[in-house]
C-alpha cells in the first residue's frame, strides 16, 4: 500500500478484454509480441502480460499501440450494448478462434472477385459437412 493508503490496482475484466484484442490485432498485422514490444518500448515478456490482462495498459502506451494497429484506440472497448457493441464482440470472438486470423489474411490477398466467391462457398460446404457430422 502506499502511503495514501489506497489498495494497488488490480487487473479487470476490461484489462482482459483489452489484452484479447491486442493480440487479435496484432496478429492480424502479422506482428510478433517481440515486434509490438520494440514498437512501443517494451519487452515482448510486457506484451505478453498486457495480452493475458495480467497487467493493465496505460493511456499512453494504448494510444501508441492502436497508432501501430493503425485502429482507433476504442477498438480495444466495448461499444455499447446495442448492436455495434455486440457485432464488435462478434468480430473478436471470431478472430480468437485458432486459424481465423491466417485464413483471414489469405483471404484478402486473394484479387480475383471469383475466386474469392469460390473460396467462401468451398468454406461454407466445409463448415456444413463438419456440421453434419458432429449431428
């Protein structure tokens, strides 16, 4: 305690939420924690805290960190509870999911407006078949 008397902080849920969108941002820029960490002036062992929600992430180093992202610094919180809120949730549960930032990011280097339709119906079979299988 100090001498004030007031409790040390501890991390939140927020810090948590904040930390999983670090890391889906991240990765969907193709950066490692080393690379975040240098970028922002600490080790990647700092980054890794800041992804868990272990530790909480200043105001200051959060805006650098979205500058890097190249997101808004209200990427890393909750909208709202209406539907932006929801859809924003949506979105980085998604990207949580092991694969779906790789699959993502070739997806969109994909030029051909075809071949990209052919590659989401080809997805969307898959993801049927699985479906039924697991039934």
């Amino acid at each position: 305690m100090d001498t004030l008397g007031a409790k040390p902080k501890r991390a939140t849920e927020q810090d948590r939420l904040v930390g999983e969108r670090i890391v889906a941002l991240r990765k969907a820029r193709g950066l490692s924690q080393a690379a975040l960490g240098a970028a922002v002036g600490v080790t990647f062992q700092q980054v890794q805290k800041y992804e868990r929600g272990t530790n909480r992430v200043g105001a200051g180093r959060l805006q650098e960190i979205a500058r890097l992202l190249e997101v808004p610094v209200s990427a890393f919180f909750d909208e709202g509870n209406g539907a932006a809120g929801d859809m924003q949730a949506d979105v980085f549960g998604f990207l949580r999911i092991h694969g779906a930032i790789d699959l993502l990011r070739a997806f969109a280097t994909i030029e051909d407006d075809q071949l990209r339709r052919e590659v989401l119906a080809i997805v969307r079979s898959a993801s049927r078949l699985g479906r039924e299988e697991g039934s």
